[in-house]
C-alpha cells in the first residue's frame, strides 16, 4: 500500500480501495474507511504502526462492505471510536440489514459473504461529535446515508458518490440505492472546488469534471434506456432481462439484487416524476408509461 501525502495532515493509502488519513495532532490519527477486508486493517494498522501513530477514530463514508471490513480488527486493536452518518451508523452496528435490504427478507447465503457483509464494528452517529480539521458533507445517494469527508488541507474524501469512469465501462451497472439523490449529489459536487478530491475506487483529481459527467451520463443512460424498453415490455422480469443482454450483466443471484437495486431505484425515480405507473399483473410487476 502506498502512503500518499495530499496536505499538512492528509494521507491517502492507495488501494483498489483508497484509504484516508488525517493526522488530528503529532500522533493521533483519524482514517476515512477501513477497507474490504481484515487485511486491509493489518495494512492500515502497519503504516499507523510505521509512523508511530495512533489510531484513535475512524470515519466510514457508508457501510458497503468494501469500505468497513477493517472496522472490526482496528476497533479491537486500538479501542478507537468509529462514526458515519446516523443511518449507516446501523448497518455497521448490524451488515446484515444490508443484505436483508438487498433481498427483502431474510438474506441468502449468496447476499452474506464477505464481500456484501463485513464483520459488524461498534458505529457511533458523526452528529454527536466534532472533531477538529475534519467537516462532514451530505453526498447521499449511492446508499442511504453516505458522507464525505474534507480536511483542512481542502482534500474531500468522497467515498463511492462517484466512482472512476473506467470501472463505469467495465462494469456499466453500478448499486444505486437513490439514484434521484445520486444525481443531486453529482450536481452539488460539480459546483465544489477543492484541492483534491479522493474517490474510494478511482483516481485522485483537481478536476473532477469529467468524471462527474461521466457518471452522471452512465446513469441518465440507463434511465432513458428504461424508458425505451418501457414502449414494449411492461412486466419488470422481462424489462429486467433486455437490460441485463444490453449491459452483458453476468446471470448470477448477486448480480441480480445488486443491479435490480439501482433498475427498482429508477423506477422510484420515475414514479415519483409521475411518468410510470405500476400495478401487479400475471405475479409480475407491471410497468407503464403515463
Ligand atoms: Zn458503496
């Protein structure tokens, strides 16, 4: 892992999942997620290690598994305090209500593995603490409660708000919880104008303006396409199987809650602009256009 410096007091562990560190004076340290594994917590605690830091907060932007799977062994080595917004603060507290919130019931082994559900890690609500250097900003969308984080060397941390164009490609269908949401936060940070900013999967940029159009046009995309198959198929399964041939989306169970995630998000989306009706017909969901 590469300790990147950003700032004064800002670090970045470059990883397929970036790893924040913000020195809170000359030893303390507060790290912005944990990883997607206890391996990435035996890294992290290295470098801490190495450096002769402390760790004594952690701040997780949302509790995807990918970004909390290190929670548990640093909490258990440092007794740090870990915060996220008051929401994701529960699915740290409990990873399997983000499976149950994928599937609906009780969750499939399929939706339990380590890479849907992390160990669970004592979370606190980031409301109920401030902490020096450190401001927390509303990037919600891609799930419920996510945040970022900016420092005081003008470095925000924006967790998964956006991800790298080059994952967009290979992957076309990216786990959108609010894609309504998604898009505001999308607009908000295209307005912003910070030092660097710091995606979980992807490159650090100045400019982030090329990647925010390019996720924002990956999503509209899917929509419009929704759409256009909305003027032949109505029932979701068959909807559902156009975009999964369209988007080559591999046939496997996690891939189908994963991206009828984001599929049933834009439908909200569009209910909510009054432009589809649904109803329930043959045992399937039916989707008209208004
Ligand atoms: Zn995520």
């Amino acid at each position: 892992m590469e300790l990147k410096k950003l700032g004064e007091k800002t670090y970045v562990l470059l990883n397929p999942v970036n790893v924040g560190i913000y020195l809170l004076n000359d030893f303390e340290v507060c790290v912005i997620d944990s990883g997607s594994s206890k391996d990435y917590g035996k890294e992290i605690s290295k470098v801490i290690e190495e450096n002769n830091w402390h760790l004594k907060y952690i701040i997780n932007t949302h509790s995807h598994a990918d970004h909390i799977s290190g929670n548990a062994y640093l909490q258990n080595k440092y007794h740090c305090r870990i915060f996220a917004s008051k929401v994701e603060s529960y699915f740290i507290n409990a990873p399997i209500l983000e499976s149950a919130l994928m599937y609906g019931a009780k969750p499939i082994d399929n939706l339990c593995n380590s890479f849907l559900m992390a160990k669970p890690s004592c979370c606190e609500d980031i409301n109920n603490i401030s902490i020096e250097g450190l401001e927390i900003v509303d990037l919600s969308g891609h799930s419920f409660g996510l945040i970022g984080v900016l420092t005081s060397d003008n470095v925000l941390f924006v967790g998964d708000a956006y991800t790298s164009p080059k994952i967009l490609e290979k992957y076309q269908i990216q786990y959108t919880y609010d894609v309504a949401n998604f898009i505001k936060t999308l607009d908000f940070l295209e307005q912003t104008n910070y030092k660097f900013y710091v995606p979980s999967h992807g490159d650090i940029e100045s400019d982030i303006t090329h990647t925010i159009k390019a996720n924002k046009d990956n999503i509209l995309n899917i929509e419009a396409k929704i759409e256009q198959l909305l003027l032949k198929y109505h029932s979701y399964n068959e909807m559902l199987n156009e975009l999964f041939k369209y988007y080559h989306i591999r046939e496997t169970v996690e891939q189908y809650y994963i991206v009828g995630t984001t599929i049933k998000s834009i439908i909200t989306k569009l209910v909510e602009e009054d432009k589809i009706s649904l109803s329930v017909k043959d045992a399937t969901l039916w989707i008209e256009k208004k």
